[in-house]
C-alpha cells in the first residue's frame, strides 16, 4: 500500500493521511503488542468520554504493525501559539482545563503508573544502582489515587478544530498520581521555555490548590524515568542535575 509521505514521525512511529484516516505505522523494532497496546489505552480514553480520536482498526500493513483512526481536521495549540506568544496564557488555560478533565477520571484498568516508572528508572543506562535504589525508594513511598494519566501532555498533542480540542498520542498513559503527570509536563516545557514551563504550572496550581511543592515531590522519579526514553533532544546532564538536587549524596 502507497500511503505517500508521512505527516509526522515520532520516537516510535510515522503517521500518515491515507483515505480521510490516520494511518500510524510502528517501528519494526517495537514488540509485536504494542500496536494493540497502544490502541486499548487509545479506546479507554475515549470510551470515558474525552475528546479522542476514535480507533477504526488495528492490523498489520506490510508486515508492519499499525492503527488505523479518526482523522481530526485542525491545528495543534502548539502550532497556534508559536504564531502568537502573546496568547500563551490563553492556549495554557485550554490545555489545563482539558488536562484536569483527564485528571478527575478514575482509572483502574490501566497500567499502573508506579509499575511503568519503576520499569523505566530500572532500565535507564545512565543511572548507577545507588540512583536506582534511591529512586525506587522514593516511588514506593508515595500513595495517590488511580487517575488517568496521559504521560506525554503538552500543547503539540492537542488539536483544535471548530473551537472543540482533540487529544492525541495515549501511548504513556497510566493510573497514577497527577502530580506526577503535572510535573510530567512541566519537565517538557522546561526543556524548551523555562518562562512557558512556569506558566504552566502556576497556572495549574492555581485552579487545582496544588502546590508547587506537591507536583516538585515527583522531579526525581519523573527525570529518572525520562532517561530510559532516549529522546534525542532531551539532554542527560539536564536529567542528572535534577534527580541529583533532589536526592543529594
């Protein structure tokens, strides 16, 4: 099947408009489940009635695995608000709002999150035994509801279109603690934008009554576990510093 040129490519897959559709092609070094695994959190979310493209198929193309979907017409608030920096506590406010929907869902049949940072700290190559250790420590010690998660929540994987906002890519989705999906984001930004990562979290705060030395509880965990994903543009020494500064030697 020609599916043309990619629209976009990822860490993991490549994603492409075929037919009005989303084709999403995976990597062929991914296990065999991860199609399937990706799309079954992709229809949770949707089944708890978010704003989430809906999932047509999975199957194999090629010999490749891929997940077939809803096409959502529109832009992302990340394309938005690089056009217009003056809007940014604007397209923040919409995307908060739509993460504390997220958030107020219960979760249970997901994966739970303690299960996937402590996989992720236990395989990151950059870290000794003694972070691990220390690390997981720190995880088990903390005690949380089971909320939805999305793991990888930012203004790049939120489309508007006709004043109605799509969340995509649920690949790292989890039960878990919303402080840490908090902070999860905050990490994001802050690899790009210290002023646009502040804004965020500010503003989080102030319309839950979190605190920012709540969400700050998870720095260590969340940076350790973002050294197992090997993003090419995240720096290491930048992951270190952090879990150094809060679990001092």
């Amino acid at each position: 099947m020609n599916l043309g040129n990619p629209v976009a490519i990822g860490n993991t897959a490549k994603i492409y408009l075929y037919d009005n559709k989303i084709v999403k092609i995976f990597n062929d070094y991914l296990p065999d489940t991860e199609s399937s695994y990706e799309a079954i959190k992709q229809k949770y979310a949707y089944s708890c009635g978010l704003s989430v493209p809906k999932v047509l198929d999975v199957t194999k193309l090629d010999g490749k695995q891929a997940i077939i979907m809803e096409y959502i017409k529109g832009r992302t608030l990340g394309d938005l608000l690089s056009e217009n920096m003056k809007h940014a506590e604007y397209y923040m406010n919409i995307s908060i709002d739509i993460q504390q929907k997220i958030h107020m869902v219960n979760a249970d049949l997901l994966e739970p999150m303690s299960d996937k940072l402590r996989r992720q700290i236990e395989s990151a190559h950059n870290l000794d035994k003694r972070h691990k250790s220390h690390l997981i420590q720190k995880l088990d010690s903390m005690t949380f509801e089971n909320r939805l998660c999305h793991g990888d929540f930012h203004l790049f994987n939120l489309i508007m279109s006709d004043n109605k906002v799509t969340i995509i890519d649920w690949v790292d989705s989890s039960a878990g603690d919303i402080r840490a999906d908090i902070y999860r984001t905050y990490l994001l930004y802050s690899q790009f934008s210290a002023e646009l990562a502040d804004l965020y979290l500010r503003l989080y705060c102030e319309k839950s009554g979190l605190s920012e030395c709540d969400v700050f509880q998870w720095a260590p965990i969340i940076a350790g576990a973002r050294l197992a994903e090997n993003v090419s543009s995240e720096k290491t020494e930048r992951l270190m510093e952090i879990i150094n500064h809060y679990c001092p030697y």
